[in-house]
C-alpha cells in the first residue's frame, strides 16, 4: 500500500520540528507557559515525540496510531501559543495578528493529521 505524498510531507514536518526541539532548545523553553513544570523535560519528551510520530507516520501498520498521536502533541502544546500571544517575552516579537493566527493554524494541522487516522 502506497501511501500518500502529503503524509509524508506531515512526517517531514514533525520530524524537523522535533529535531529543532535539541537544536535550539532554548527557543522552546521561551514559550512553555510558566505553570508548567519542568521545562526542559517537556521539551525533550515534545521534541521526541514529534521525530517519533513522524517516523512511525511512514509506516502503514502504524500511520493511525501515530496521527493520533501528533493529534494529542498539538492539543496539548496549545497552551504555548496562548501563552506566546499574551506575553510579550515568549513572542519573539512577532505582531499579534501572526499569533492569533497560530491558534486556527493549529486546528487545521490537527484536522490534517486526523484524515490519517480513518
């Protein structure tokens, strides 16, 4: 069973992202809400989990376990991007509109990972 291009394209994403995680991890510990304990293990369990579902992605045996899984990275990194638009700090600078429109981003992300698990 061949699978499609834009799956892979998703797999492509997550792994990257999960990468840059260990790459730059000084940018993730920017946006990670202070309420949250731990920084730094979040960010590596994030960032493994991003190269780890992606990877199983690729595979079809294992394509809707893992789009569920991305589904539940995005849901619960959400919290970073409400917390990237209401401090200043962990913007980077970015205009607010750019960030408001991270939030919709983030729903269509998760309705592309879940076509994968049907």
């Amino acid at each position: 069973m061949n699978l499609p291009w834009h799956l892979y394209l998703m797999a492509f994403l997550y792994i990257v992202a999960g990468i840059n995680h260990f790459r730059v991890p000084e940018v993730y510990f920017k946006i990670i809400p202070p309420y949250f304990p731990n920084p730094k293990l979040l960010n590596i369990l994030s960032g493994a989990a991003e190269v780890i579902l992606g990877f199983l992605l690729t595979f079809p045996f294992s394509k809707h376990f893992a789009a569920w899984g991305i589904i539940a990275v995005l849901i619960v990194v959400f919290p970073a991007n409400i917390y990237m638009y209401q401090n200043r700090k962990a913007s980077f600078g970015l205009p607010k509109w750019i960030l408001l429109l991270r939030m919709p981003l983030q729903l269509l992300l998760i309705l592309w990972a879940y076509q994968y698990t049907l």
